[in-house]
C-alpha cells in the first residue's frame, strides 16, 4: 500500500510504500522507499499520512527497469599468484552497485 511520508532531506511530503518499521528510544521509524525518487529513507511514524486518491492519479517519477543482458561481475585477486582478473558473479555486490549509480549521476 501506497502513503505519504514527509522526507526531511528532500522538504516534502511523497509518496513511499513501507518496508519495515523499527523501534527506537521514544519513537518508531519506518524504512521507506519513495516511489516517485527511486530511493531509500527512514522516517518518524508521526510523519506518515494516508495518501488523497487525487494524489496517487499523478503518475510516478520514477520507473522501475532492467538493463538488457547487463551481468554482474567482480574482481578475483589470486594472492599466491599476485594476479586479478574480473570474473562472472552471481549477484551484484555493493561496490558494483554503487559505481553504477555513480556513473548514472
């Protein structure tokens, strides 16, 4: 289910789906994902509304996608052989992913 959720950092109230809810010292905090910026935040219960059905009709910003026979790699070091090579993976790792967005910006 889609809410409205306020994000300190971007000043604005947007629309998120929950993930999780975590308990903290007085308070709960919500991992949020916004739909509309393709990102992840946490936020304060109290900052969470349910969301206007003219407010969900607005079509979102971002748009989930794959990228065409893109394969994750990774980089294998061989200490004895003081070599690396990059290898087929399995998933992609945190590096790799984080180079990606790097390069997407």
């Amino acid at each position: 289910q889609i809410c409205v959720v306020f994000s300190g950092e971007l000043k604005c109230w947007c629309r998120a789906v929950i993930k999780s809810i975590i308990c903290c010292t007085g308070h709960y905090q919500t991992k949020c994902f916004l739909v509309d910026y393709a990102k992840y935040i946490f936020v304060k219960s109290d900052n969470i509304r349910v969301a206007l059905e003219a407010f969900m009709r607005i079509p979102y910003r971002a748009k989930k996608c794959r990228l065409y026979r893109t394969k994750p790699v990774t980089l294998h070091v061989n200490f004895c052989g003081s070599t690396a090579k990059i290898v087929p993976a399995k998933r992609w790792d945190n590096a790799a992913t984080q180079y990606f967005q790097n390069l997407l910006k």
